[in-house]
C-alpha cells in the first residue's frame, strides 16, 4: 500500500538531501572517534644500517585507546594496556629510554592477540564493530592518530605476525596533524569500504500494509480523525557490498484500535481477518524489528534509538516512514527512533537522477527497467521485494542510493 500512497498528514514539500547526514548535534561526519598512539619496540636487523630494513623486528608493547563522542565532546571510555612481545621477549635500552616501559611492564602483560580480542569486545561493547561479523564496522566511528605510522604501517604488520586477517574498520583514518596542515589529505575523507561506490552498507527495504478506518466516509480525503494501523511490516536487508538479500524479517499485525478489517482493506491487500486475527500487535512486532536490526548490528547495542550508520531505509513513496511509522508509534506509545529519521524514496532518486522521466509508483518504475513484478501487488512482502529489485538494479548499474529525505531537528 505504501508505493503507491500518497496521503500524507499534514506533510509539507519533500526535501532532498544527498549527503550523509549524522544524527549527532555537532555536525560532525561520525558520531564516535577512537583516539590510538602505539608504542612498539624496534630491533634492527642491521643496526649499523641507517635506514629501516624489511628484516626489522617490531612489536606493539602498548595499546591505548581514547573513545571520544562528537555530542558531547567527551570521552566516554578508555580501553589501555601494554603488551608482550613474542619474538623479541627483551626490551632494548633505547625503547625504555624513549617511552618509559620497562621489561618488568611488558613481562606482566598479556600478548598481542589477547589484546586484540580484548580491543574488540571493547569496540563491541560500544557498537562500533558488528555483532555479527566482527570484520565490518558500523560506520558510526572512525580512528584518529597523530601521523600515518600507527593504522597504516605499524597494526596491520602486528596483526599479520601475530596471524590475524586485516579488518576492515581499520582501513580508513584520520591524521588530525595533515588535518591541521594547508592540504587535507585522502585519509581524511569518508571512505566506503564496500566495493560498488555506495554510501551504505546495508539497505532496509520496506513496504507497509495499513489499514484505514475513515472517520467520515463521505469525505473523499483523509481526515485528522481517520485511523490507521499497520497490518503487515516486511523488511529486506540488502547487502550494498555483495548486492543481495542477506536477510528478511516478515509479520502480519494485530490491529488494536479497530480490530476487524474492513472490506476495501481485504479487496486490496489480499490479508484477511483470520490472518492478523492469529497475528502479533504492534508493540510485540516493534521489539521483533528492533531485535532484527540489532542482531545485524544495524542499531546501536548500547542504544536502541541510535543507528550505527551502516544503513538507510529505502521505501517506494514517503507514506511509510514519514507519515505511517512515526503515527503507529505514537499510538502504541512508543518514542520516536532516531534511526528512522532519513530514507531513501527510491521514486523520487530515480526522477533525481532522470529528470525527464515522471514516474507514479512501483509498477511504474519496474516497467521503465524492464522488471518483472513478482507476486501480488499490495503484498506487503511482495512489495518489499519488487522494491528491493528496483534497489538492486541502482546499484548494479552504479547509481548510489543516497538519502532523499531527512527530518529536521
């Protein structure tokens, strides 16, 4: 229902905006820094070379780590302690000298992969690498060193002699010294670590079914006084990187305020009164979809109201996310989620990027790309993944999905 729809309450002109947009107040690219300076001890394989050797021997003996938040401008956790070297168990009298660690230190420390482990269940704990798939980040973070020797040098030689694959999150930083320089340099920049260009990892394709009760029904427009409940929430997950559905969450609901459906609701959507009669309401529904999100590590573990900014929605219409979710919430007497706050209308980026081209829902779109539609229209489920289609084809064809729509304030 929500492709073709559109009724929107009280709704003004769309805005677009392509960007990546943050939630945080200060404007700031993420919401989340880790500050890092190793120390590591060096043994030369030549010390009467001048110059570094590829047969040099070094080890991190010291791991700090500040996470700084971009809202408050604080820290918020710090994760810190030296190392053990394995190969070259003994210190040398030039790196106590420069850093202050004595042997007794690293002796009572643990190795580098206990460390490792423990830095990311640190970065788990704050929800900045994924639950799932400890490899990705969720892009609400990014590192700060002070010189390019620490991320892009010093980690991954430790992480490949301690046997450990590269990750990652640790493949774009930033160099707060260059930062502060006349030129900025690449490393700065937001990278995307997915292959095809996207400014997402993950996309959440969504169609809702509703349900309306009209408060007047000879009144041929929507009234302030009509009621309406979401009957089914269907949501595809597409994977940016691979381009493809990694995972599908899909429920009828219960509706609460007016519990039998009506016929023109049965005509068109195909669910009938025995279907969401034997379905979960809202508020059980909800905390399923917040679950779902967070076993994909799509919202914050620590905040269920924040995203980790490795995904958008995309919808088929402004309907679902700007005017039906926020109402059903309000009515089930549920906050407002920040993570719903910006999505992709994938109709709309498709007239963004052909302007001459007018386009008046679904069905529409899919003819003009040559797309199948699959299954009932209405559906939806069906919807969803006729959507998701239209999503994948943006990216096979190297368009990216970028943000058409975000709420303000």
């Amino acid at each position: 229902m929500g492709t073709d729809m559109n009724i929107e309450l009280g709704a003004s002109t769309v805005p677009f905006s392509y960007n990546i947009i943050t939630t945080n107040s200060v404007d700031q690219p993420f919401d989340y820094y880790c500050v890092l300076c190793f120390e590591a001890v060096y043994h030369p394989a030549n010390p009467s070379l001048k110059k570094p050797s590829p047969d040099d021997i070094w080890e991190i003996i010291e791991f700090p780590l500040c996470l700084l938040s971009a809202e408050t401008n604080t820290i918020v956790d710090i994760y810190h302690s030296y190392v053990r070297p394995s190969i070259k168990t003994t210190l040398n009298d030039l790196c106590i000298s420069i850093t202050g660690i004595t042997q007794s230190m690293v002796d009572n420390s643990p190795t580098f992969d206990i460390v490792w482990k423990d830095v990311q269940q640190f970065l788990l704990k704050h929800s900045l690498i994924s639950l799932v798939d400890h490899n990705s980040n969720c892009h609400s973070f990014i590192w700060i060193t002070c010189g390019n020797w620490d991320l892009r040098t010093m980690l991954p030689l430790q992480l490949k002699q301690s046997g450990f694959d590269r990750p990652k999150f640790i493949n774009e930083f930033i160099n707060i010294k260059d930062l502060c320089s006349t030129t900025v340099p690449s490393s700065y920049n937001i990278i995307t670590t997915n292959s095809v260009g996207q400014p997402f990892d993950y996309y959440c394709v969504l169609d809702f079914e509703a349900v309306c009760h009209q408060a007047n029904p000879s009144l041929k427009k929507p009234s302030p006084d009509d009621i309406w409940e979401i009957i089914e929430f269907p949501i595809c997950v597409l994977s940016a990187e691979t381009n493809t559905i990694v995972d599908i969450y899909h429920s009828y609901v219960r509706p609460s305020i007016k519990t039998t459906l009506n016929e023109l609701c049965i005509s068109i959507t195909g669910i009938t009164q025995s279907i969401v009669d034997n379905s979960p309401t809202f508020d059980i529904v909800w905390k399923d979809v917040q679950q779902f999100l967070l076993k994909h590590s799509l919202i914050s573990f620590v905040d269920h109201h924040s995203k980790c900014h490795s995904f958008t929605w995309i919808t088929c219409g402004n309907w679902d996310l700007r005017t039906m979710l926020p109402l059903q919430l309000k009515q089930s007497g549920f906050d407002r989620p920040k993570f719903i706050n910006e999505f992709i209308n994938i109709k709309d980026l498709y007239m963004e990027y052909y302007p001459s081209t007018r386009i008046r829902g679904m069905k529409d779109l899919l003819k003009k790309l040559n797309l199948k539609l699959e299954g009932r229209h209405h559906s939806g489920i069906d919807d969803t993944k006729n959507i998701t289609k239209i999503a994948q084809w943006f990216i096979e064809n190297k368009h990216p999905l970028k943000l058409t729509w975000k709420r303000n304030g």
